[in-house]
C-alpha cells in the first residue's frame, strides 16, 4: 500500500506524460481497479481546467472521480466537497486559470502541485470511508 506521499509523488511523475486529472486518476488506479488505458481515457477531457482553463482545475476533477469510485453510493458529493474544499486550502483556488495566474500573472499552483495537492486531500477525505 502506497502512503499518500508516495501517491501524491507518483502522480507529479505522471503529470509529465498526461494533463492534471489523467494523473490524479492513474494514481489512484490502483486502488479502484481501473486498467490503465480505462484510467488514461476517463480523464481524457479534463486537462487545462475542463478544455478551457476557466473551469475547475483538472486534477480536482480527477479527485472527484476517484472520490465517486470509492465510495458508496450518495457519498461521493460529500467526500467531493471535503476533497474541494481541502484543495483550494492547500493551492489558493479551484479554477484552472487562477491557478496558473493568467489574469493576475501571479502563479498560485504549479501544475505538479496541484496533483500532489489534489491526491493528499482525496486521501485525507476518502481514508475513512
């Protein structure tokens, strides 16, 4: 079993060959039983905050994914909002180009962080579940 260190780590690894929500989705893949084509394909869509860096950042699409995965059926919005809400903590913001700083020029989240961020608070909220 991987720490959520180890997790967030992998994830940065593989955020230089995918966008955000690809990597937070195949760090995870594990442990939700997703072959890594499946895993490569259902965060596809999500890179550069939805396709369009004004939405929300696609690793937090990838938690959010993750969070629908492992838990049951009905829990998935809260453990999503627990994950949101823990990320924007740790990053600033939630939406892509915030992050990337495109309107103010100040960066508030490296891509790289962002998964790292993104897995750190999906293991802190999914832990228990």
């Amino acid at each position: 079993m991987k720490t959520p260190q180890e997790r967030a780590e992998l994830a940065a690894e593989y955020k230089k060959s995918m966008n955000c929500c690809q990597a937070v989705v195949k760090a995870f893949a594990d442990t939700v039983s997703l072959d890594e084509q499946t895993s490569h394909q259902l965060g596809s869509g999500f890179g550069s905050g939805m396709g369009t860096m004004e939405a929300t950042c696609g690793a937090l699409v990838g938690a959010g994914i993750i969070a629908g995965l492992r838990t049951k059926e009905g829990n998935a919005v809260r453990y999503t909002r627990e994950i949101h809400n823990r990320f924007k903590t740790l990053c600033g913001a939630t939406i892509c180009k915030e992050l990337k700083g495109i309107e103010t020029g100040k960066v508030l989240c490296k891509c790289e962080d962002c998964v790292r961020n993104a897995v750190i608070a999906t293991e802190e909220s999914l832990h228990n579940s």
